[in-house]
C-alpha cells in the first residue's frame, strides 16, 4: 500500500501546487523543460515529499523500461523482419490491383449511402450518446491474514472479511 | 434602521467572498455502519440513500433487513483520513487518494479491530464513482459473545467528487508536455539607406 496516513498532515502542508507540478514531472526527468519551469518542479519536489515519491517512481519505471527494451532489442533476431514487411506489402498491392473495380462500386455505394445519411441527419434530431456505466471496483485489498473475498454485485463492490479465521 | 441594514450587507457580502471552503478541492463521502440481519425486518428509511447498493447486496448475500448503527459525512482533502468509530470498538479510517482518468475517486480503506490493540484488520485501495457504495462487512456486531445474528455492514459512499483542475492552455501541449520556450527574436536589420542621386 503506498499510503501512509501519518504523513496525511505533512502532505497536506504542501499540496498545494502538485497539480500544477505532476504533468510536468516526466518532462523534467526528460530534461525537456525550460529554465524556468524546471526551477518550479525542482522547488516543489523538493519541498513535497509525495512528489518527491512519484519522481523517484517515474524515474524507476524508465530506467525499468529501459533496460527490458534493451534485453529484448539486444536479443531479439530481427533479421526476418525486413522480408516479412517487404512480402506483406507486395500481397498488399496485388490485392488492391485485383480489386479496383469492386472498390468503385464500393466507393459509388458509400457515396449514395453517405447522401442518405446526410439527409437523415439534417433532418432528424441527433441521437443522444448514452453514458457509459460507472461501477465501483476493489483496486487492492490486503486481509492481514484473515480469510476473506471480494465481490461485485452491479455498481456495488462488496469485500467480506471472515472474522477470526486468522492462523 | 438603514445604517444597521447596510451593517448586515457587509457581513454579509465579506462572509461570501472570504469563504475559504468554497474553492477547496474536498471529496465528500458518508460512511455508514448497518447491521444486516437474516431475518426479514423492515428496512431502516434512513438507508434510503443506498437502498439501491442494499439490493445489489442482498442478491449474492441472505441477508433480509438493515438497520441503520451509526453514520458520518467527512469532506476529506486528498491524503486526508477521516475516522468513525464502529460497534464493538472498532473503527475504520478512510482517506481519499486522487483522481482516476475515468472520473472516479480512488479511496483508502483500513478497518481497525477492537480497543485497547486497534491492529489493522484490513486494508483496502479502491475506486468509485460518485453516488456509488463499497461495501466491507462480515464482522459480527457486538462481541463475541452475543448472538445476535446480526452482521455489520460498513458502507462508503462518495457524496461529491472535485472537479478536475483546470490546465490552461499554455502550460501543455496535446501531448502533454509544455510548449517550448520562444525563441528570441533575430536583431532588427538595419534601415536601408537612401540611394545616393548621382
């Protein structure tokens, strides 16, 4: 769990400019930012333990995905590669040779049925979008040793501990 | 009588423009101590808020009637913990975390056992939408020694949820990142000078 609810109150102290500083944390271990930008975030993160937190994280998910690319790319045969692009486009341009007639009465098709479309468009209401359904969801659930399971009944998440069933 | 009238407006007036609490990013969440029972009892109208989630419930669980125990509304910052006491001297401590991409609140739970040790019997992170309830239960209400039937269901509701803050426009590309610094301008070129007449 990556809450600790005793540094709640330390945290709040300094919260105020995170939002301005989280989008900009991966820029700046990029090195991307301009003087005065980098100024702000490094001020922050110093000064904020949280964002000082998600720095270090961001910066350990790189460094993370880094050295996988680079096992894979050092590893991974590509030669094959070059033949198999080049033999999927020559299939690619013989279909659409053999196709070019059917694609005119598509494209003839398409036309007629976006004119219909239009019209009906321009002459009924527009269709309401339906929301999407929100549901509540168990991200992570630690039963310290108890037994216990989590359930999802519609929009409601139920987690069930049973009570003195710990070892 | 005018001059007090006018007195009252400015109180008034600086009241609402001084209030803080307006502008504070807070998520407002309930939590709710319910006892569900096995035996068909009438349900408690002050459950009428989540009488919905209580059907959810009551579709994979026998339980039958709910009674309201005990609730409390905290508007929470984030990283703030709000606490309740529970029957049989627990208590659970909730505490709101961030935003999801999706809209949601992303809470922390932990559910603490009976007085005088307190240990954390359970901890949970989880997400939920505004008006939505997540439901922990399976304790039994009251000690051990009762028998009651009766089980506590605690229920977390999130009431409101902050609206995302703004990011304006010239602070992000569409790919996320700042726009780049301007670059200076080149020196002005000179003025050209007037052909000479010969």
């Amino acid at each position: 769990m990556g809450y600790d609810p005793s540094r709640a109150r330390e945290v709040d102290l300094v919260k105020v400019g995170c939002s301005e500083v989280i989008p900009l944390l991966g820029a700046w271990l990029d090195r991307e930012l301009g003087s005065a930008d980098s100024a702000r975030v490094e001020g922050h993160v110093m000064e904020c333990p949280a964002c000082s937190d998600r720095m270090a994280l961001f910066a350990a998910q790189g460094e993370a995905l880094r050295v996988s690319m680079k096992t894979r790319v050092d590893t991974e045969d590509l030669s094959a590669l070059t033949r198999a692009v080049l033999a999927k486009a020559e299939v690619r341009r013989r279909r659409r040779l053999v196709r070019r007639p059917v694609a005119a009465a598509m494209a003839v098709a398409a036309a007629l049925a976006g004119v219909t479309l239009g019209m009906r468009t321009l002459w009924s209401p527009p269709l309401e979008v339906e929301a999407p359904v929100r549901v509540a969801s168990i991200d992570e659930v630690d039963f310290r040793g108890e037994q216990g399971f989590v359930l999802q009944a519609g929009r409601t998440s139920i987690i069930w501990l049973r009570e003195g069933t710990a070892r | 009588m005018i001059p007090l009238l006018i007195l009252a407006a400015g109180i008034v007036g600086v009241g609402t423009a001084a209030d803080p609490a307006a502008d504070v990013p807070v998520v407002r969440a309930t939590i709710r101590a319910v006892a569900a029972t096995r035996n068909e009892a009438p349900n408690d109208p002050r459950l009428s808020p989540i009488a919905s989630s209580l059907d959810d419930f009551g579709k994979d669980f026998r339980y039958r009637g709910y009674r309201l125990v005990g609730a409390e509304s905290f508007a929470l910052g984030w990283r703030i913990s709000g606490e309740m006491e529970l029957p049989g001297r627990r208590s659970v401590t909730i505490a709101p975390l961030h935003l999801t991409p999706d809209g949601r609140v992303k809470m922390h739970l932990m559910l603490h056992g009976a007085h005088p040790e307190h240990a954390t019997k359970m901890e949970t992170d989880f997400s939920l939408p505004e008006g939505a309830t997540v439901f922990v239960g399976g304790m039994r209400l009251g000690d051990a020694t009762s028998d009651s039937g009766e089980v506590l269901l605690v229920g977390v509701t999130i009431d409101r949820i902050p609206a995302r803050p703004p990011i304006r426009a010239t602070d992000l590309n569409a790919n996320g990142r700042p726009p780049p610094e301007e670059p200076a301008l080149p020196p002005a070129a000179p003025a050209p000078r007037p052909a000479r007449v010969k």
